[in-house]
C-alpha cells in the first residue's frame, strides 16, 4: 500500500511577519502549488529526493545558478527534521510505534526560495505521511507547533507560526498568537475564515529573487531580541493589520482591506531592508491600481485587484519584470 500526502503553497494576507513574534495574522493556502509525499513500507528506512536535490549537474555553471537561486539546502534535512520530531513527540507522550521502516519520496512544484512556505509544506506532508503510516494521531492544534519546532529547533530556521498553522488547516485562517497563550497551551488561537469573504487577490511571484527565508528575517530577529523598541512597536502595528482585517472582511470592506495589504508592507519595510527587485514588484503592481504586500518573506507579493482591467495590468507589467501572476486558488 501506498500513502500519498500533501501540503499546499500558501501567502499571508496580512500580519506577517508578526507571527514569528506574537502577533497576529491571516493568511491562505494556494493551492496552485503543493509539496507531496509518497509513502511506502520497507526494510529499511530511506529518504527519497526529488530530481532538484541530487547533486548531478550538467557542469559547474548548472552547479553555481542552483546554489546561487536555493542555497545549499535540500529537502532531505527537511524529511530528516520531521522523522525525529515525530519520533520524539511519540516517545514523550508515551505513544507506542510498531518497528517497522517505510521508504519516503518527496516532491514539490512550489517556487522554491520564493516565501510561499515550500519549506513548512514538505515537512507538513511528512508529518501526515508518517501519521497515516504509524496509525497515531497528534491534535491538530499541536501539529503546527510540531512543524515549527522541526525547522526552528532542528534545523535553525528562522521561521514563524504562520505558514505551519495555514498549511495544516488549510483554506484561509487569523491567529493569534498571544505570548502568554501560546506559552500555556503550546499553540495559538486559530479560527477559520469563510474564505468566500475575500476580495479578488492576485499572487506574484519572480523566480529569480530566490532567497532562504530565515535570513531574509534575520534583522528583525535581532532588532526583537535585543528589545529594540522601534522594532517592537513596528511588529505591533502589523499585527494590527491583521486584526483590523478579519474585522473588515467580515463587514465586506474591500476599501479598508486594499488599503491594509498596503500599510502592511509599508511598515515592514521601516524594518527590514527591501531589495531593488522586490520593491520594483511591489511598486509595478501599485502602478497598475492593485494592492501590493510580500506573501512571506519576499520573492512574491500578494494583493487586490479591483476589475479584470487592473489584473491584466498586473500581467503585462509585471511580466516586463520576470515575474509570474495567478489567480491564486484558496478553497
């Protein structure tokens, strides 16, 4: 027999980054793209990579663009990661596993480098995998600190709750990730949005703006950790967003939604430093009279568009720059 799971691409909405620090946030899934694992018993227990982590190039330029666009990192460190956390939530909850190997194969269509959670979903599709394969059940509300804790504590990642959280429940979901909550109970409050309220929302992406998330994220870490009060209060005001958000979206207030998705980014960028690229996205998309914010950690941008005629501004325009524009797919 064989299992085959999932996990799909996803974007913030608005809040992010705050949920790498106590913030708030909505995001949603894209289901234009997915990472897959395939599962099957064994006897032994082996990690199967995809074609784009085999270290066979065509010559040493192949070598140096592939390093250049995704670093050094593969998704077997990510399928590694997922393994032992697993096994030791298991063992710590004094959870029985049958000795039996499985042989595991991942693979994944979403732009890699590109902040749309590619890392965060083969780790999730894993997770379901071995889930399914064992016959053990971890709560829901668990899994996500699971996954975070796989790339965070493991694996030294840089990350937040966001991409884990939506990638486990799917659709479009607000957190809330009050420190004091999430520090008693192990996870945040998540509740589900009726993704039928969203405003019509456009995803770029520029395949050539790959970057590692987690270093991308690396000024605001430290501006938190050394308790920078400009970063702080910065954090908080984006988180606000998210929260004034879900209050807009339930009245159907598309104005005050584009206008949100706007401060977002604009107040994000007083506390990390935007490359010309990226800025150049955000700017040709506002140009042509759309909304425009990163949907992670830079690469792509997500916002609103107000008719077909904006949209297909969006496609001429921010075709000229290399980037690629979707309608993305949230349910």
């Amino acid at each position: 027999m064989t299992i085959e799971t999932h996990a799909y691409a996803r974007a913030g909405f608005l809040g992010n980054p705050s949920d790498g620090y106590f913030g708030k946030i909505i995001a949603i899934t894209v289901k234009d793209f997915q990472a897959k694992v395939s599962l099957q018993e064994s006897h032994e227990l082996m990690i199967q990579s995809q074609k784009e982590d085999i270290p066979v190039y065509k010559d040493i330029q192949e070598l140096v663009k592939r390093i250049n666009l995704y670093g050094y990192y593969g998704g077997v460190r990510l399928v590694q990661a997922a393994i032992k956390k697993f096994y030791e939530y298991c063992l710590s909850h004094g959870i029985h596993l049958d000795k039996k190997n499985c042989a595991l194969r991942y693979s994944s269509d979403i732009p890699r480098q590109l902040g749309l959670g590619g890392s965060s979903a083969i780790i999730t599709a894993a997770f379901r995998a071995l889930i399914e394969f064992h016959g053990r059940d971890i709560p829901v509300e668990i899994l996500p600190t699971l996954i975070l804790e796989a790339e965070r504590d493991e694996l030294g990642i840089n990350a937040g709750f966001m991409d884990r959280v939506i990638q486990v429940y799917e659709g479009c979901m607000y957190m809330d990730l009050n420190k004091e909550y999430l520090e008693t109970n192990g996870h945040g409050l998540y509740e589900r949005v009726d993704a039928r309220l969203l405003p019509p929302l456009y995803l770029a992406y520029k395949p050539a703006l790959g970057k590692v998330s987690g270093q991308v994220l690396n000024d605001i870490r430290q501006g938190f950790d050394r308790g920078d009060a400009f970063v702080h209060q910065t954090l908080s005001r984006i988180a606000e967003k998210a929260e004034s958000g879900k209050k807009a979206l339930l009245e159907r207030d598309f104005d005050r939604l584009f206008g949100l998705m706007n401060e977002n980014f604009d107040l994000r960028s007083q506390i990390m430093t935007i490359s010309k690229s990226n800025l150049e996205m955000i700017n040709t998309a506002r140009r042509c009279g759309a909304s425009a914010k990163f949907a992670g950690s830079g690469g792509s941008i997500i916002g609103m568009y107000r008719d077909e005629d904006v949209y297909s501004c969006l496609v001429s325009e921010l075709n000229k720059i290399g980037a690629k524009v979707i309608k993305p797919i949230i349910e």
